[in-house]
C-alpha cells in the first residue's frame, strides 16, 4: 500500500510537490507555483494550511510556496536558503 503525505484542505487533500528531511531532522516541504497561479484561492488555502501546519510544528517542520521569483527578487534556490537557515 503507498502512502503520500498531504495535508488537508476545506474540501480535499493538498499534496505538496516535493517533501524532504533535512540534515538536521526537520521536514521541508515545497510547493512550486507558476505566475498564473501564485495567487488564486486555491494556492491562498495551501498557503495558509501549510504555513499553519509549520507554526504548530515547534520548529520541527518547514513550508514554503515557492515562485521563480519572490517580492524580493529570489529565485527558487535563495527562497529555499532564507527559509531553510
């Protein structure tokens, strides 16, 4: 039987592109979007789940929405370092 990590969503699941452990033991996880959809209700409610789901993990657990290019001019790599330092 498989099993994926997701977290959930109002109506459904949320399955994030890319979930990793770092080499410190926390958990990183990634979900890309495109400029078309950085910002429609659907990323808004991943967001905010994930970003929630970070806050009550103590420090243990990461999330990032990353973009190609951030309100500070950071591709995918530098959102990546800032979150991950």
């Amino acid at each position: 039987e498989h099993a994926s990590f997701w977290l959930p969503l109002a109506h459904g699941r949320f399955f994030p592109d890319f979930v990793c452990q770092l080499t410190d033991g926390r958990m990183l996880v990634v979900e890309y979007k495109g400029e078309a959809y950085a910002t429609n209700d659907d990323s808004a409610e991943k967001r905010a789940i994930g970003e929630k789901w970070a806050q009550l993990s103590e420090g243990k657990c990461l999330f990032i929405m990353a973009v190609k290019k951030d309100a500070q001019n950071r591709d995918v790599r530098g959102q990546l370092q800032a979150l991950i330092v």
